[in-house]
C-alpha cells in the first residue's frame, strides 16, 4: 500500500474517532464509544504502515496538522462551533506548514 493513502486512512480514521469523543459523553454512550476506540485502532495501525517509509517526524505533521483542520471544520460544520479570525490564520498557517514540508522538505519521499 502507498504510504500516503495510508497515512490519508489514518487521517480520515482518526477525524471520525475524534467527532464520536464528543458525541460520547464522556464515554458514557455505548455506539460512539465504539466508534471512538475503532476509530482510533484504525488510525493508529494504519500511521503505522505509513512509519515504514515515511519519517515518524514528518508523518505525524501531516497527520495531526490534517487532523487538526479537519476536526476544526467538522467543528464549526457539524457541533456549530464557531472560528474567530485567529483562529482561522492559525488554522491557515497549519496548512501552509504542511504544505511546506510536503512540497520542499528533502526528508519526505517523492
């Protein structure tokens, strides 16, 4: 498997698991707690699949830098949590990091 569609499965996997921790509870609601820890098995046997080719540094920039601006929409889409200008520049310069060390860094594999 490519490694960056493993990392993308482990991101995808981890932005769900993320999503059901607030639906459940505390973890005090059966099925979103399934989902949370399914979840996150996902995502943590597939970042580490990934961690075969790719550097552990750079993976988990991507990852949680991915993580972090999917979970902030799925925020402000889906719970209604609202994003102030800060942190919509923070969120940008998440992305732009990103795709720094993806398109310069010599550390990752072309």
């Amino acid at each position: 498997m490519n490694a960056y569609a493993a990392l993308g499965i482990a991101i995808v996997a981890e932005v769900i698991a993320t999503s059901a921790l607030k639906a459940s509870d505390g973890f005090s609601r059966l099925w979103p707690s399934l989902v949370v820890v399914a979840g996150y098995a996902v995502a943590f046997f597939f970042l580490s699949v990934t961690l075969r080719t790719v550097p552990t540094g750079i993976a988990y920039a991507i990852w949680s830098g991915a993580g972090i601006v999917l979970i902030s929409a799925i925020g402000w889409i889906w719970f209604r949590q609202a994003l102030d200008l800060p942190a919509l520049i923070g969120l940008g310069l998440i992305v732009a990091g990103v795709a720094v060390v993806n398109l310069f860094s010599k550390s990752v594999p072309h």
